[in-house]
C-alpha cells in the first residue's frame, strides 16, 4: 500500500471551539485569528493504493455550502477533483471511500455540483462508515442536531440507494445499478489489506480511525481526534467533541500504538504538519 496527501483546500472554523477549554493565552500566538476570531485549518484528505484498491479518507467540506455557511466558514475554492487529478487518479477511479465521520468538513463531498447539478463524487465507491455515526446523522438528538445537516448532505445519497443483503446499492435515474455502495460498519474492521478502520467515538458518536500497513511504514490517520499538532497532548481535545473521555481514551490508544509500531500520525487539519511522529 502506498499513501499520498490530497489537498482539498482549507475553511476557517471559531478558535476557540477548535481549541475547546484552553485559554486563547496558551494557543492564541501559535494559531492566529482573523477578525472574527476564526483560525485557518487545512482540509487534507487520505488517498491510499494498492491490491488493486483505490481508497479515498473523507471527502473534504465539497462546493454545496449554503451562503450563509460561506460567510461563517470562508472556504477556498473547490479542489478536490484537481488534487486528484495531479496525483493521476479521477473521482471515478476511487474504489472505496472510508468516512472518518459525517461532519460537514468531512462528508461535504460525497455530493458535488457541476454546472448547477448535483451528482455523487464517487459514483463507482463503496463508502465505508460507522452505524452508529450515520444513524446520528440522520436522526440527531438535541446535542448534536447542529453538527450534521442530513438534507443537504446524505439524504440525496441515501434515495438512491437500494438495500440489497444489508449493503445499500446506489441506483442511477436509468434503474440501472451503479457501481456505488454503503456499507456500515459495526465497529472495528479491515477495509483492505493493510487497511482497518477503529471505532473511537469521542470526536463524534461513531467516529473511527485509520490505522495504514505502507510500504514506507504505519500510520494512522486520527481525523478529529488528533485534528492538528496543538492536538497532540491527551488532555487537549476540541469543543467540538461530544465525549471528551473518549476522545482521551482514543488519543492513548493512538499514543501508545504509533510509539510501539514507530508509525506516524498523519493530521487532517494542520496547517504545517502532515506527517507527525509523536
């Protein structure tokens, strides 16, 4: 298995929320605000190949924002398709796509708009993600209704899927089967060889990481577990987090595998870092 980092541009979140209990006098000069107190984070995405496997992690915030959240996120321009592109790969030779989870930053281009019409990203995909997240996405309860926006951003997915043996099959406008599939997982799994996806919850209810068998070595990819270098110390954990025992029991368990493996975490939202040995 080989890995490569897709760029998939960059949005701009609240310091404060992303930095969670900690005091702007401890992050403030390291992470610096615009006017509206917001700190730039990177949208880098996880591109792994191999056995004849093309797997994309997360799928970046996509072109479908509302205006509203362009004014609150001040995302850049959509990049996604290009950053592919340059690595030699097209949307539709992504095999399998593994959903870290469904936040907005994460799930946003599973749809995209060209020319004014939405069409899935990844038609001929299988799209990997926890039960237990994507239950929550679409039905939220009251703590976490404003992290997903089901409408928008799986519901058009979802109607065009059949289930067929517990895997929902996707279904173009002709009734002919596409190549696109869900499968939910319940818990830990292998994706791929070399490729197993790890239930934390913590982040989110179901969010999960991605620990990587390369030929250059191991990784994990934390996602919003370990979001940024800042991130990094166990007792740090996001706003965003709606459980932050979880969130430290994860970032342990990544802790003590990256130092036992002598990995290296690969960070999603960081604006320097990419590759990190802790």
């Amino acid at each position: 298995m080989k890995i490569f980092k897709v760029d998939a541009g960059h949005y701009y979140t609240d310091g404060g929320a992303m930095m969670g209990v900690n005091p702007w006098a401890l992050w403030g000069k390291k992470e610096p605000t615009d006017e509206r107190r917001r700190i730039r984070l990177a949208l880098d995405l996880l591109l792994i190949v191999g056995h004849g496997r093309v797997i994309l992690v997360d799928t970046g915030i996509g072109n479908r924002l509302s205006e509203k959240q362009i004014k609150i996120y001040k995302p850049s321009e959509y990049i996604l398709e290009k950053s592919l592109a340059a690595l030699g790969y097209q949307a539709s030779d992504v095999t399998d796509v593994i959903l870290s989870h469904l936040h907005f930053d994460h799930a946003g281009g599973l749809i995209t708009s060209h020319e004014g019409e939405d069409k899935i990203t990844f038609a001929n995909a299988r799209l990997w993600c926890q039960k237990a997240e994507w239950e929550m996405a679409k039905n939220p309860d009251g703590l976490n209704q404003a992290a997903y926006d089901y409408p928008n951003q799986l519901q058009p997915l979802e109607e065009k899927m059949q289930v067929r043996d517990g895997v929902a099959v996707a279904s173009d406008h002709t009734g002919c089967d596409s190549q696109l599939q869900l499968t939910l997982v319940d818990g830990d799994a292998e994706i791929a060889p070399g490729v197993k996806v790890k239930k934390t919850g913590g982040h989110s209810v179901g969010s999960q990481i991605v620990e990587i068998e390369a030929q250059d070595g191991f990784y994990i990819y934390p996602a919003d577990i370990i979001p940024t270098a800042f991130h990094l110390p166990l007792a740090i954990t996001s706003a965003y987090d709606v459980n932050r025992k979880e969130t430290y029991l994860a970032k342990q368990y990544i802790h003590q595998t990256i130092k036992e493996r002598g990995g290296k975490l690969l960070l999603n939202h960081d604006n320097v870092h990419w590759e990190f040995r802790c």
